[in-house]
C-alpha cells in the first residue's frame, strides 16, 4: 500500500524550551513541540508523543520560548504598508519584528482629507476593511476599517456598516459625536449589528477630539475603554480607579500613554480579581511616532514596574485581547491560528532566564515569526540579539 499523501503544508517546531499559552488562569503550558497543518494548531506536546511525520516545514527552536503571536489593540492605520502620519514606509513590517503578528485598528484617523459625511465616512470604513483584507503587510492581520462616528449618523447605517463586513467602529470622541448619551446609542446599535467599539479616554490627541472624562465613558458603554492611561493625557487617578470599577469593559493601557497611570489602572485591575480585562495597545502611528517594539516594552514595564509575572505580562498582549477582541489567534491551543514568535534572553542580559531579564525590565531577542503556519521573519532587525536563535531544518 503506497504512502498517504503529505499534507499540503504541515509544520513542526520541535525542541521548544518553554511554551507560553496566552491564557491567563494557565500562562506556561508543558511540552517542546507544536504541530500545524495549514494555518491551524492540531498538536501540542512532547514530540515522542505527536505525530511529526511527513512536515513541510521543520524549525528547531534551539531551546528558546514559543509565544503567541503579540496583538497591538490599538493601531490607526491609513493604508497599506505606509503612514502619512509620520511619513513613514513599512513601519507594519517594522512592528513585525517586535513580534506583532495583529492589529486592530482604532479608526483611520491620519487619512488626508478624512471624509467627515455620513456617505463618505461608510465608504471609506468598507474600504479600509476590504484593502486590508486584501493586502497583509509581510503577513501582518490588520482588522481595519473603524469609522469615526459623526453627528446625524442613524441605525440603518450601523447596518450597512455590518452588512458590508466592518466589525469595528473608530474611537468614540475622535468625531463630532462626543456626548455620552449619543455616544451610547450608537454604540447599542454598533453592539445591535455585531460591530465592536472603543472609546476615547483622557485629554485630546488630534484636532477635532477632546475631553473624555469617567462620566462620558461609562454613559457611552464602549466595549473597551480605550487608552484608559490616556493617548497622550490621562485622567485622573480617581477617575481611572472609578472605570476599572465601576464596569466590565476592557481596560486598555497604551505605550503612548502615561506610563504610572497605565500601572495603576493594572493593579487596579489586579486588585479586582479582573487582570483577563487587561489589553495593551501602542496607539501607534502618532505624534510619538511608530513603536515597532512598543508592545514588547509594555510587557517589560508593567512586570518589571509592577511586579507581575511576564508570562501573566505576555497575556495582556495575546490571550486576553483575543478573548477580549474576539479573534482565534493569540492563544496555543489546539484549532488556534498558527501564529507565534520564537523569543529568547538578549544576548548579556541579566536575570538567568528569558522571563527573569522581562521581569527585570529587559527586552527579548525575537528570533522568528511565524504567520499561518508561515515563517514570516527570522532574526529580528530591532530587538536586540538574542542568545539563541531558531533554525529552519527544512522545507
């Protein structure tokens, strides 16, 4: 009897040093191996117990950490590769190599000539949605196409919104529509169609936005509280606490913004016995610029300033914002997406271990990643060296 046919693609990453799972209640898992076929997860393991024959692609992993692919939350891309914001080239590409395998757009709020019109709005979103769709930068999933919301918007456009495959609406506050009571309604009727919505937190960023205060935000009812430690101002101590208590919404905490207000509204959180509301963001492209590694450094910082776990710290940044977000990725679990980065101790960090140099504060080297199923990059052009590095054995 001939042998059955390989699978069209099937990867093994074998000789795994430690596998961060991206889900908070269980963040390291046991195993050295993951197995794929197409761009989904089937195995993971030990390899003497899984099937490793017939692979496409084998990668040794040389002892290093397998993570979930990172999730930047909170992202205001224009289209494609480029941003007029900073006129920066392939800065999604650049992200990559800090270990972002998704985005989630925040509403294309840098676009020249941004239409404010209802009809020019609509267009635009389904647009971006379907140019991103279309079109992955180095293999990045960018969830694009986040209307701003503009005063005179009714229900039926909601619809036409969702009917034509737009899944998220822009920040809350970036548009006309600032007060809390319009606010809420059009977000029951984004909510009513399916379409996820986050809220502008703290002082103005760009012309046009404003002040959102606790008031605004919690009348609104967003389903996250967008850069509750504020894009660039954050609200006060007492108003940030009073969010993270007085509902369950997802708290997001952002590079580009205050650094001490992002690791009180995580102890806050902490201390409610909610961390799985914990979502990190960049909220780049922006006046601070692009982050390629401002994920990797919010996970740093809030274990090493907080004095949290890094593996709980990778969480905020995988697990519970594809929880959070909906997504099938950002978790190693079995039907999951294949999309993972291959981490380890920068080369001369202190701390005897990879996750000991994070919880000093130190960044990883990213060694891989891998998209799909899909080996996207190897060895990472701005995390710094790291000690060991993975290699493609074959296919």
């Amino acid at each position: 009897m001939a042998d059955p046919k390989p699978t069209a693609t099937k990867l093994v990453i074998r000789n795994i040093g430690q596998i961060l799972s991206g889900k908070i209640e269980e963040p390291l898992i046991d195993g050295d191996c993951v197995v794929c076929d197409g761009d989904r997860i089937t195995a993971i393991g030990y390899e003497k117990d899984l099937d490793t024959d017939r692979a496409t692609t084998t990668i040794d992993a040389k002892g290093v950490t397998l993570c979930p692919g990172l999730i930047d939350s909170h992202v205001h891309p224009v289209i494609g590769d480029y941003t007029p914001r900073q006129q920066q080239l392939n800065w999604i590409d650049s992200c990559l190599h800090g270990g972002v395998t998704t985005m989630i757009s925040a509403g294309e709020v840098h676009a020249p000539g941004r239409p404010k019109d209802i009809v020019g709005l609509k267009a635009m979103a389904i647009a971006s949605q379907r140019w991103y769709e279309n079109f992955r930068p180095s293999g990045v999933k960018v969830h694009s196409g986040a209307p701003v919301l503009e005063e005179g918007m009714v229900e039926s456009d909601f619809k036409d919104l969702a009917d034509a495959g737009v899944k998220l609406l822009g920040e809350v506050g970036l548009g006309s529509v600032k007060a809390g009571e319009t606010a809420a309604q059009m977000v029951r009727w984004a909510r009513k169609y399916g379409i996820q919505s986050t809220i502008h937190t703290g002082g103005p960023s760009i012309p046009g936005s404003g002040l959102i205060d606790k008031d605004v935000v919690l009348e609104a009812d967003a389903d996250i509280i967008g850069h509750i430690n504020g894009g660039h101002t954050a609200l006060p101590d007492d108003q940030i606490t009073c969010l993270c208590e007085s509902c369950l919404r997802g708290i997001e905490i952002v590079h580009n913004g205050n650094e001490r207000a992002g690791l009180l509204a995580m102890r806050t959180a902490f201390e409610l016995g909610q961390p799985e509301r914990v979502i990190l963001g960049t909220d780049a492209p922006a006046g601070s610029g692009v982050q390629p590694l401002g994920i990797l450094r919010m996970i740093a910082m809030l274990s090493s300033l907080g004095d949290i776990p890094p593996e709980i710290a990778f969480c905020f940044a995988t697990g519970n914002t594809a929880r959070m977000r909906d997504l099938d990725c950002g978790i190693i679990e079995v039907g999951k997406a294949a999309d993972f980065i291959l981490i380890d101790m920068a080369q001369h960090a202190p701390g005897g271990s990879m996750l000991g140099s994070i919880h000093q504060g130190n960044l990883p080297g990213v060694g891989m990643t891998v998209i799909d199923g899909v080996v996207r990059s190897a060895r990472s052009r701005n995390t710094p060296p790291a000690t060991r590095l993975p290699e493609v054995v074959e296919g």
